[in-house]
C-alpha cells in the first residue's frame, strides 16, 4: 500500500469509526480470493503484506492472515457446498 492509500484508510475510519477490526476480517473473509497466488509474475501488490501493514498501523495488533480470514473463509464456503472436511 501507499502512504496516500493509508490516509484515505484513516480518513474514512477517523470519519466514520468504520471498519472495525472485526467488520475488516469479514469483508476479508468475503474476497479471500485476492489471497490465492496470481498467475501473472509480477502482481502488482502483495496482499498479505498490505493486510498485516494495515493491521499493525489501525489495528495495533498482528494478524494472522491464513488463521483469522483465510481458513475460516474457506470452511464456510467448504460448509455452503456440504463438504464436512477442509483439505488446506
């Protein structure tokens, strides 16, 4: 992320009180998608490094990304297709 992307973040949050922590893992949680590798070699952002800036800047925490948004993303949607089981 850009520092100019990071204020835009702050801005809204300060404007609003939104998203939360738990309002951003479950917005996350919806496009866990943009987690899986990219086919093209030279993607032009890292998501997981943008998730875990942005966690550490307004969250003041660390975030585990596999454990709070992409397995549990994956187990509902596992869920939703009525597969039992969660092969990761």
């Amino acid at each position: 992320m850009e520092e100019k992307d990071f204020r835009a973040f702050e801005l809204v949050q300060q404007t609003t009180g939104h998203p939360t922590a738990i309002e951003m893992i479950e917005a996350l949680q919806r496009i866990v998608d943009v987690y899986r590798p990219s086919f093209d070699k030279e993607q032009s952002c890292d998501p997981f490094y943008n998730t875990k800036a942005l966690w550490s800047r307004f969250f003041k925490s660390v975030i585990d990304v596999h454990a709070e948004i992409i397995i549990p993303a994956l187990a509902r949607r596992s869920a939703q297709f009525g597969h039992t089981e969660l092969n990761l």
